[in-house]
C-alpha cells in the first residue's frame, strides 16, 4: 500500500492541482492507510483497488478547493442559505439553529 504521502503526491501530479485546502485531513488519511495495513489482508488487486478510490476522493478535495479558490468565499453563505431552506422541509427534521 502506498503511504499517504504517495497518493497525495501522486494525486496532485495527476490532476494538476496541489491546494488540498490544508494537510489536517493528513492525520486521519494516515490512520486509515495504517489501520487498512494492519487489519485488512489485501491481495494486490484490492490494494490497487483500495489506492484508486482513496486517489479518487482526494481529486475530489482538489477540485472542490479549485472551485472555492476560483468563485469565492461568498458562495459558500449562498449554500449554507440554501441548505438551510432545505432542510427546514424534510418532513421530522427540525432546523438546525447554524
């Protein structure tokens, strides 16, 4: 299994972003990679397996923080607006008071 450091680096070379938004998110990728390499006897193909959909959601990190770097931090009070009208009307949800 790669290292965390791999696929993040891998995963930046392949998509051409490099902003993951900040490295907190490094302290739980590691633990996953560990607690995989640990308790889960992977065969080399859902090891790669594995690597392509941790690979995939980090390209999904690049790209949401591409997308926030390229529209600005007022779209996200918009979203925030909006999600709130919404959930106001799912039936036996209450609004949150945020």
């Amino acid at each position: 299994m790669q290292s965390a450091e791999q696929l993040v680096a891998r995963t930046a070379e392949r998509v051409q972003l490099g902003d993951f938004g900040g490295d907190t998110f490094m302290i739980g990728l590691r633990a996953l990679i560990e607690s995989i390499e640990r308790d889960a006897r992977l065969d080399d193909a859902t090891t790669a397996a594995v690597e392509a959909t941790i690979g995939q959601r980090l390209e999904n990190r690049l790209r949401v923080e591409a997308w926030y770097a390229a529209e600005g931090a007022g779209t996200t009070t918009r979203w925030r607006d909006r999600s709130r009208s919404w959930a106001s009307r799912v039936p036996g949800r209450r609004p949150s008071a945020t």
